[in-house]
C-alpha cells in the first residue's frame, strides 16, 4: 500500500534554518545599530535646531575636516553615512569574533553588550575624536556625554551581543 502525502502535514524531519551569510548578518546588524545610534543623535540635537544632515557632516568631519564636510552638502552627508555604517558593521564584527571564542560573551548579552558599549564609548568619545578627529569637541556637555553612554550601551553594545547570541543559537 501506497503512503499517502498530506501537503500541509508538518514534517517528521527537523526542518534546517537557514541563515543569510555572515557578512550579511554583520552589515545589517551595522545597519540597525548605526540607524538607532544616528536617529538617537539627530533627535537630541534637533532640539537645537541642529540639522540632520549636519550630524552626518559631523561624522565626514573625522576625516576631511569640518570646514570641508559642513561645506560639502548632501554628498559629504552621504559620505558621513557611510563611515559611520562602516564603523557600526566593524563594532559589531568584532563582538561577533568575541562570541565565538568566548561563549559567556553569548550566554550574557546584557551585561557583557552593555559593556562593549561603554567600552566604545571610552574609545571613540574620550579618546579617538578628542585626539584624531578635524573638529574636535569644544567643551564638556555632561548630558549629552552620559546620554552617549547610555546609547552606546543600549543601541549599540547590546544589540551587537543579541546579534551574535542569535547568530550561534544552537550551535553549541
């Protein structure tokens, strides 16, 4: 006797996820973490009257200086954009490599990504714009520092650690 086929029938088999590739999976987590992080500076400075894309420009400024990315319109915004897209993408990269040698790092993703936040805040706030960047900061704002802080812990440490915990779900 012939076994019946039922279509719609769940299998037996354990269905295999499919996961997009790695590099895949580390851009859009760049992408999410860096749109979070951006929109969370552009509603901060827009209650000065700050300019989206001046936020963006801020960002090119690191590299091109500030005379020529404020002066640079939409194409210097764009390239500010991209940048700071880049850099979210190589953040959460490198949780990711983290995670793969060191499971706490994924069995933990609260407090080590609020760590791994607050560590790039040290690096980039503290030390790298104030000595590398064309337009460094002029003076201290304790608000707008501790809410960095926060936000680079809440929409960047954290994310990047649920990003990879996700990644090597079941893996063992």
């Amino acid at each position: 006797m012939k076994a019946l086929v039922r279509p719609f029938a769940p299998s037996r088999a354990r269905a295999v996820r499919s996961r997009p590739a790695l590099w895949a999976w580390i851009a859009l987590g760049g992408l999410a973490v860096g749109s979070a992080d951006m929109l969370f500076a552009m509603a901060w400075w827009a209650q000065s009257d700050v300019p989206a894309a001046r936020i963006l420009q801020s960002v090119w400024a690191w590299v091109a200086g500030r005379e020529a990315a404020f002066g640079g319109g939409a194409m210097t915004a764009f390239a500010g954009a991209a940048l700071y897209f880049v850099m979210m993408s190589m953040i959460v990269g490198l949780y990711h490599a983290a995670a793969r040698e060191h499971r706490v790092l994924r069995e933990r993703p609260v407090l080590f990504g609020a760590l791994y936040g607050a560590g790039w805040f040290v690096l980039l706030h503290v030390i790298v714009v104030p000595l590398f960047s064309a337009a460094p900061p002029k003076r201290f704002l304790p608000d707008w520092d501790l809410a960095c802080l926060l936000a680079h812990m809440l929409l960047i440490g954290i994310p990047s650690a649920w990003m990879a915990r996700r990644w090597y779900a079941g893996t063992g």
